[in-house]
C-alpha cells in the first residue's frame, strides 16, 4: 500500500452514497495513513468543509438530490474552500465527458484501483503543500 507522504496526519473530506464505496474508501485511506471523514450526504458542503478543514475532498458525481459536480463547483468557487484539491469519482465517465467540467482537480473512473486513487491523492496534497 502506498502510505501517506506527509509526516503529519493528511485529512481527507469523502462524499459518497454508496455505503460499501464509502467504507471500502474509509478502510483504505485511514490504512494508509490519512484522517479520515465519510459522509452519505450533505446539505452545505462549504460549512461542512470548513468544519473538517480537509487537505483534500473525495466527491462522487453521482449522488441524491443536487450532483457532485455542483457540489465541487461550490467548494472551488468559495474563497474558502477554493485552494483544496477535489478528485471527482464517477462510473459515468462519458456522461461526466458530455456534462463539462466543474473545477475538478483530478477525474477517477469507477471502478477505480486503490493503489492509482492512493497515488492521485498524495500527488495532489504533496502539490498543494508546495
């Protein structure tokens, strides 16, 4: 397993509706070495993003209600939230294709290898830190 980089423990931000995708991730990335907060749903991402101070925010673009396109939209257009890096997770990659881009950072397909999202993340946060 690729383990966190950093020295000091990395938080990661995860909103996900499908619970076994949710857990399978939140196992992983807390192996890894990372803190870790997993949600199924929220009603304003920017407040819960600027509870959890995350280094990084895992969203899938599939999700009830409002997608999680929208939701990255929101986080990098907020002076807030805008500096931290968004992986978007989607099984839709032509549907995500033919809908434009919302701000993303960096696109995984589902069904994605954990080893290449560890990869993605520590790539991303060690950037940000520069």
């Amino acid at each position: 397993m690729n383990k966190a980089i950093n020295e000091t423990l990395k938080k990661i931000l995860i909103l996900e509706d499908n619970q076994d995708i949710l857990e399978i991730l939140r196992e992983w990335l807390t192996t890894a070495g990372y803190e870790v907060a997993a949600y199924d749903t929220v009603t304003d991402i920017i407040a819960l993003t600027e509870a959890q101070q995350p280094d990084l925010v895992l969203i899938d673009y599939l999700l009830g209600g409002i997608n999680g396109g929208e939701y990255c939209a929101q986080l990098k257009k907020h002076r807030t939230t805008g500096h931290i890096p968004v992986i978007m997770l989607s099984a839709h990659q032509r549907v995500i294709d033919s809908l434009g881009h919302y701000g993303w950072d960096t696109f995984v397909a589902k069904p994605f290898d954990l080893e290449y999202l560890t990869k993605q993340i520590n790539s991303m946060i060690n950037e940000q830190a520069k």
